[in-house]
C-alpha cells in the first residue's frame, strides 16, 4: 500500500524565497513523512510550488524541481500562474497526476492538506480509481468562520479524518476521524542546561495578527526590566517590532534563520513564548506545532491558550487564558509578561524540577515514532473500509 499526500515538501532554502509558503507547515509534513517512511510505509507526494499569481508574483510558470526536499518520492505540478485560469490548471495538473499515480499502485491511500480545490479535484479521481481519501486538516479559516457545511460537502468521499486541533476534533461532524497533532524527534534538552549570560525570552514563527503580533509588543512594553533580551524569529511583517527594535536594544529582531541556528537559539533561551489572538477564528482549527518543539527543549513556554490546544497540554505550559482574562491584545500581553517575568526568577533546581516533568510528557508518548504508529493503525483501518 502506498501513502499519497497530495503536498510536496521542500528545502529550507526554498521556504525562506517564498512569501506564501509556511516553514511550519513544510517541516511538519517532512517530519510526518520520514516518521511514516521509517514505520515502513511507502510514501509519495504530489503537488506545486506556491507562489503568489502572476505578475504579483514572480513566476509564470511555478515549479523549479531543485526546489523539492530530497530522499522523498515527490511529482511536481506544473501550472499556469495567471488570474482566471489558474485554479483551472491546478486542478487538471492535480488529477492528471493522481491517476498517474495511482495507476502504478492500485491499493493507494491518498491524503489532502487542507480542502483545497485542487486537491480536492485529485482526491476524487483517486477515488474514482478505487484509492482511499483521508482528509488531513491542520488549519481551515472557512471552517472557523462559516461552519461545517462547506467542508463537510466537499469531503463527502473521504474515509477519514486527521485533524492537529482538539476543537476541530471535537466539533467535526465526521466519522472515522483521529486527533494527531504531530511528534518530535528526539527529547533535545542537554543534561546540562546551557542558556545565555543575559536573560533571554524567544518568540520563532510567522509575525502576523493570528499569531500574535499584538499580544508579542504588549509583552515586551510590560517589561520595566531592561537586563533581558527578546530574540524574535520568523517570517511575516511586523512594522511595530522593528520601529520598537530600532531604539529598545533588548529587542533582536533576527528574521527566518536555519534549523541549525534555531537549534543553537532553543538551547540558549531561558523562556520560551507563544503569544496568539484570542479573537481571530483561525486558532479554533489550528493546533502551534512550534508547542512540540519548545518542549522537547525542556524550556519553560508561556502561551495563550487557544481551543485547538489538547487539554493534556494544560499540565505542561504556563498559560494565559483568555476565558480568564478575556480576549484584549494588551491585557493577553501583559499577563504572559508577567509570568514570563516570575520564571526568569526560577533557581536552578525549579528549572530542573520543571524540565524533568517537560520530559516525562514527551518521552515517549510524543515521539515521532509513538504518534506515528497511532496514526498508522488509523490508515489501516481506513484501508480495510
């Protein structure tokens, strides 16, 4: 049996010369599906380069295959990346392709990243073909906004559902569906703990409203405290930040860095942060994978809490909940520097006492090879529908 999913992953080289693709998107899928490909199961992708539509953007004719992660068996679409028609050739590209596919591997479970209308378009000729759907979800705004019915309609062939978030989970009015939010690889934390001389507290992902960009600036602004540090990763645009970071030298505004120079920043803050929007609709269908990641760092993580978060998570994050101290950007900022504030006071023994429980947490339950395996069981049993 082989496991389709109908989305490529690339280099980080490639993430970071594009506006419209996602690092955390990109490295979860790559991570998902070295974690199956060493479960045994036999993987593919198929899918396009993104880019923003001609001549907005700069390519007629996305999809360069020197682009494409390597060690994976992936088939690019090519398309016309004009106004009108694109979407047309995104969908013919997709279908052409899964048939290619699928008919070198008959029994074939074929997996869509979202609803999206041209994997949608591939997901039922594979169907057609005698393959399985399942519908993976890790983020859908249409959903949050307007409710089920759209995604319901459109998944109507699909034989399971994965969804990253516990309110998606919950709510989803489907059946044979599974929560899976994602794994980590290794339990990262050195037996020493090796943080920076000046205190530090890191933010990495996307700077936009939903992620928190508010919440980020309200943070630092309730910090009288100048010997600290903000180091701040990531893509996006955050013309505040940078304003504020011009004439407040605590703020390093450090843009879209390697994974090895992330590695070396996790290890080295003392606090690590996940500011998002209490308001904005997107956090019910979406689960911080950067969550996983803090923690296998065995650092302390300040975060709003957001509904697409699983409850286990509660005993192992410092949170501000907005159920608590309602939805305000300011208000949300100030109680997380506030806790923030309070850790960077922890002596070495609360560190250790708190990094030892992080630990029990990931090891072993949120290894990639354990959820991995959940996920597995899942796809057979779809298979044998």
């Amino acid at each position: 049996m082989a496991i389709v999913f109908l989305i490529p992953v690339f280099k980080d080289v490639a993430v970071r010369m594009h506006d419209v693709a996602s690092h955390a998107a990109n490295a979860w899928m790559t991570d998902l599906i070295r974690a199956l490909i060493a479960h045994g199961k036999k993987v593919r992708t198929i899918g396009h380069e993104p880019a923003r539509v001609w001549p907005l953007g700069r390519h007629l004719l996305p999809g360069d295959p020197e682009h494409l992660q390597r060690g994976f068996a992936q088939r690019l679409v090519k398309y016309v990346n004009l106004p009108l028609v694109r979407h047309f050739f995104l969908c013919l590209g997709y279908r052409n392709a899964i048939q290619k596919e699928i008919a070198k591997e008959s029994d074939s479970i074929v997996c869509t990243y979202n609803p999206l209308p041209w994997q949608i378009a591939g997901a039922k000729a594979a169907v057609q073909k005698g393959a399985r759907w399942i519908s993976v979800v890790l983020d859908d705004e249409v959903v949050a906004r307007h409710g089920w019915s759209r995604y319901v309609n459109q998944t109507r062939l699909a034989s399971g559902h994965v969804f990253v978030s516990q309110w998606a989970f919950d709510h989803a009015p489907v059946r044979n569906k599974i929560l899976f939010e994602g794994g980590v690889d290794l339990w990262q934390a050195n037996e020493v703990e090796q943080v920076s001389q000046i205190p530090s507290v890191m933010y990495s992902g996307l700077l936009c409203d939903a992620a928190g960009q508010k919440e980020l600036v309200a943070l630092i602004d309730s910090f009288s405290n100048q010997d600290v540090e903000f180091w701040i990763c990531g893509k996006g645009d955050c013309p505040d930040l940078v304003r504020r970071a011009r004439r407040d030298r605590r703020i390093k505004m450090l843009g879209f860095v390697s994974d090895t120079e992330l590695d070396r920043l996790y290890r080295s803050a003392w606090v690590l942060i996940n500011p998002r929007s209490a308001t904005h609709e997107a956090s019910r269908m979406n689960f911080p994978s950067k969550l996983l990641r803090y923690l296998s760092y065995g650092k302390p993580i300040v975060t709003v809490w957001t509904p697409g978060i699983p409850t286990e998570y509660r005993e192992v994050l410092k949170l501000v909940d907005p159920e608590v101290f309602g939805s305000s950007s300011s208000k949300l900022g100030q109680e997380m520097g506030a806790m923030v504030n309070a850790i960077l006071s922890w002596n070495n023994a609360e560190r250790m006492a708190w990094r030892q429980k992080l630990n029990e947490f990931v090891v072993p339950c949120k290894l990639w090879k354990t959820t991995v395996s959940h996920l597995s069981d899942f796809i057979e049993d779809v298979s044998c529908l």
